[in-house]
C-alpha cells in the first residue's frame, strides 16, 4: 500500500529508543522528515544520526516546563504530532508521592497537551494533519500495582477524544493507539534488573511474565516495530475515515469486543 507520506513532516516526542524510535524510523522509511525527542542530548544525536538525512533532534524533558517552553519555540508547524513520550514503573499505590503523580501527570498528559495546543491550531488552518497519541491497555484495564501509570494513559485517551471533535469537516485527525506488553528498551531494562535482584535468567523471567499475562492472545511480547506499523497507518492520509478512535495493538490483551 501506497502510504503517501513522502514529503510530510512529523514531531515524535521521546524518540531517542523503544517505541517513540521504531515511530521515527518507519516514518523517515516512508520519506518523512522526522524531529526526534528526548531528554539528553547524546541520545538525540545518535537518534538523528540513525535516521540518516533530513532527520533533527530537540533535546527537552518533558516534566519541567521552561525545556518544555524552550522546546515550543524551536519547534515549527509538522504535519503530524505523535505524543509518546512516558513515564512508567511498577509501584504500590501507597508508595506514590504527590510528586510523583504530579511528574507521571506533566510527562505523560500534559506534555500532550502543550503540543497539541501549539500544533493542533496550524493543522486546522492549513487543513491538513495526524495527532497521534501512543496510549496503553493499561488506560483501560489499569493494573493495581501501576495505578498512577494506568490513571495517566487514561487521561490520554481521553484528551485524544475530545480533541479529535475540534477536527470536524477538516482533514485533521486524532486518534491513540492502545498498546499491549512491549519490549522496549525500558521493558528490557526493567526485567533485567528484576531478574539480577531475583537470581533468574532474563529470558526465564521474560516468559514467566507472558505466561502470567493469561488474556494475552499473542503469547508473547510485542516489539516496538508493531506498534509503530499501526502509528504510521494512521499518520498517513489513507487513514482519513479513522478519527476520535483507540486502536488496539495489545496482542489480545484486552477482553472487551470494543
């Protein structure tokens, strides 16, 4: 399928690994010009370098806002928003500061909302755009033990939702994406230093944990690769009928038929 992206620009926040690079890759395969995201700056330059030409990089933390206000003002008008930058551990409910929950909050919500409002209104006048938030199915089935993630990816959803009925009769759109487990590098790291505290093998551990997940169709994870193929679809202007919608890319992890 012919994606018509070719010549179209794009903004991914955190970008620089994981789900937010596999993104930024397959959008500059399709002749995107792409500007990376992350919060060190070696990390963005060895992104922009992986990407090859036409490729840029803006180095902000998305949890204090003077990078992020300095990140707005280098940042011009793209074709298309992915908002994935997040934050994400496993924690006791009682064990999550106020400021944790306020971090979890500017990363992984209101990072979405100032791009957005500085990117959604340039869309709309020139008639033409993607806004893309990588959300999770834990926004929808939030886990016990990752309430302030679970919250978080929540109130993604729902800011996508209401953003996408400001795009009526236009060729913008807004949609999220749910995704499932991911191996992503931060999984990665995550499960191996679960495992070196525990005395196990990574990959023992790794599917010790996809058993456990009992809902899960797939039997596996998911790689960053997957997830970025459904993001790239609907960047694309052959997603033009997809609008207001929570695709799921969660390898069957959710039970609901919706």
């Amino acid at each position: 399928m012919e994606l018509q992206l070719a010549g179209k620009t794009a903004f991914v926040s955190g970008s620089t690994q994981g789900i937010g690079f596999a993104i930024a890759k397959a959008l500059a395969d399709e002749g995107v010009s792409v500007t990376v995201n992350g919060r060190d700056e070696g990390r963005v330059r060895a992104a922009v370098k992986r990407l090859g030409a036409g490729a840029k990089g803006l180095v902000a933390d998305f949890g204090n806002l003077e990078q992020v206000k300095r990140l707005l003002a280098e940042l011009g008008d793209v074709d298309i928003l992915v908002n994935n930058v997040g934050l994400f551990e496993v924690a006791p409910f009682d064990a999550v500061t106020d400021d944790a929950w306020q971090r979890y909050f500017d990363v992984n919500v209101m990072s979405g909302v100032r791009l957005s409002r500085h990117l959604l209104p340039g869309m709309l006048e020139r008639g033409w755009g993607r806004v893309i938030f990588i959300s999770s199915e834990s926004g929808v089935n939030v886990p016990a033990d990752m309430v302030h993630y679970g919250t978080t990816k929540a109130g993604m959803l729902a800011l996508g939702n209401g953003l996408a009925k400001l795009t009526r009769g236009t060729g913008v759109t807004v949609n999220s994406i749910l995704g499932g487990p991911t191996f992503s590098d931060g999984v990665a790291g995550t499960v191996g230093q679960i495992a070196e505290a525990q005395g196990m093998d990574a990959d023992a551990l790794k599917a010790a944990i996809i058993r456990g997940n009992t809902t899960s169709l797939l039997q596996r994870f998911i790689e960053p690769t997957e997830i970025a193929s459904l993001a790239v679809y609907l960047a694309s202007p052959v997603s033009s009928a997809t609008n207001g919608a929570a695709l799921r890319a969660d390898g069957g992890v959710l039970t609901g038929i919706l």
